[in-house]
C-alpha cells in the first residue's frame, strides 16, 4: 500500500452499522442495526497472501477496505455495508500507526 491515499481511490461509499440488543414487548431480544458512520472507502477483494497473518485469518478474510480514521474506535461487532452486500469485520489496522488510515480485513457474508 502507497504511503499516501488520494481521494479518488476512496470511490466506494459504505455504510458502518453498530449492532444493538432492544427487546420486544414480549421481552425477546431483537437486534437492530443502527448507523455509526456513512464514508467513502477503497475496497479490494483479497486473493493470494497480501494479509495473510496466520492460517486462520488466511481462510476468514476475503475483502481489505480502506477507509480515513475515523478517530473513535469501531467495534468488532459491527458490519459494513456497501451496494446491498455485508461484510464482516475480522481485523482492523491502523495504517502505519498515523491515525490517518483505516485498514479493515473483512469476510463477506453470503446469501
């Protein structure tokens, strides 16, 4: 990955949404999804060994998107969303420690 990120190759737009637990009025727990963050990204389908830490993450990892920080932290639990398809978030980077980029490892989930 170059050192710098122009905005041109952001040309994705996604969504980041936050799972969250309400019940029913029953009391059954419901999950909902709510918006945490609507940005631009660079999404790369992942083949060969580019992020392969380990052989568990060589076989959960299928899409690498890029993303400006977006300075408060995204949890794990979350999900991406880009054109009706959702990803999974499996590992985030801090790109070269900067706080300027973010590097999410993502599994996309099939239907």
């Amino acid at each position: 990955m170059k050192n710098r990120v122009r905005a041109g190759e952001l040309r994705h737009p996604i969504s980041i949404e936050e799972q969250v637990e309400t019940q029913d009025s029953y009391g059954g727990v419901v999950i909902t999804w709510n918006n945490l963050l609507d940005t631009r990204a660079k999404i790369v389908p992942v083949t060969g060994g580019e992020w392969y830490i380990n052989d568990q993450l060589a076989n959960t990892v299928d899409h690498s998107i890029l993303i400006r920080h977006p300075r408060f932290d995204i949890p794990y639990s979350a999900r991406i969303i880009f054109n009706g398809r959702e990803f999974n978030i499996v590992k985030m980077l801090n790109f070269e420690e900067r706080d300027m980029h973010l590097v999410i490892l993502a599994k996309e989930k099939k239907q």
